[in-house]
C-alpha cells in the first residue's frame, strides 16, 4: 500500500502563518495567569479615554482580560479570524497593529469618561470585517468563500456594535470592526490594481 504525503515545504508554508495569532494568544492567557495572581493589577492598563495614562492602553489592551471567563470568550474567534487573516490576506501584522492602533485611539478619544476598555474582542471584530472586506475588495475566489463563511460564522457578533449597559466595550466592537474595513481597503491596494478593468 502506498501512500502520499505532503512535502515538507508545503506543510510549512500552512504553518507558519498561523504561529503569529497563537504566539498572541499564548501571551494573552500569560497575561491573564499574572493578573489573576495580582488581582486584576493589570487590568489598570487598558485604555482610559482622555487621560494621559490611558493612551499605553492602546497597545496593551488587547492583551489584557477582565477575568478567565472574558478571556475564554475570545480565545476561539481569536485564533479562528487571526489565523484565517494569517493564511488568506498574508497581512496578518499589518492588520493587526492597523486595526490596534486605529481602533484603539478612536476608543480612546471618544469612550466614556472613567471607563476602561481591554480584551481582544477589539481584534476579533477588527479581523472579522478585515476578512469579509477583503473578499470584496480582492474578488478572488478563496478570499470571497472566505468572506463568505466569516458572514455565515460570525454574522451575529454585528449585534455588539450597538451601545449597551451590559459592561461590554461597544466602542471597541464598533471602531475595531471600522478599522478592519480601513485597513482591508488600504492593505489590498496591490491586489485592486491586478483586477481587470471595466
């Protein structure tokens, strides 16, 4: 009987792309570990709106949990979008620094006074809209099916953009799925200028 199997070159280039989105998960779940064995010490460094001290919260932020339950809420959509941007867009640190600090500093600017805003469920919408946009802007076949299965899959989470009184970051939600179209429409540009014209 003989069998085949795939070369390694091959089983690497599925591979490495998705070593990004779990290295930031690993990092995020450390975070959490800490802050759970300081008693939420960490959870100080989210973005503050307005205030000086806040603005570290744009880059930290997304690692950063309000507890194991939060965490664990993200976890699976995280690694699912990121390693989708990974594989389909090969945009995967682009996006995510773009869709950090665009959405990150919008919250900052217009969250409300006292608040503080943390978890990656700002990249999880940001990815979500980054994918489905793509396939728009690219119309190419796997980005759209792709796109696609990100609205099929996903869809629901549109709901979370609506402001609430339920202790969710809406604001996060909102600008983080706004900066993933940005950045989709920006990143693409190579792409949009191989489709045929007309």
């Amino acid at each position: 009987m003989s069998s085949t199997v795939a070369p390694p070159s091959r089983i690497g280039s599925l591979v490495a792309p998705a070593v990004p989105p779990l290295v930031l998960t690993v990092l995020m779940w450390l975070s959490e570990l800490v802050d759970t064995l300081l008693g939420g010490f960490l959870d100080q460094f989210g973005i503050q709106p307005r205030e000086t001290e806040g603005l570290i919260g744009v880059l930290a932020a997304p690692l950063l949990h309000a507890g194991l339950g939060h965490l664990i809420a993200n976890t699976t959509a995280f690694v699912v979008l990121g390693v989708l941007t990974a594989l389909i867009t090969g945009r995967f640190w682009a996006a995510t620094v773009g869709i950090t600090v665009v959405a990150g500093l919008a919250v900052w600017l217009v969250g409300g006074d006292g608040t503080v805003h943390l978890g990656a469920s700002l990249l999880v919408y940001g990815y979500a809209a980054f994918l489905f946009a793509w396939g728009i802007f690219v119309r190419r076949a796997l980005a759209i099916a792709v796109s696609l299965f990100v609205a099929l899959a996903y869809g629901g989470i549109v709901w979370g953009v609506l402001p609430t009184g339920s202790g969710i970051s809406w604001e996060g939600h909102l600008f983080g799925a706004l900066a993933g179209v940005l950045l989709a429409y920006l990143l693409s540009r190579r792409e949009r200028r191989q489709l045929p014209r007309g």
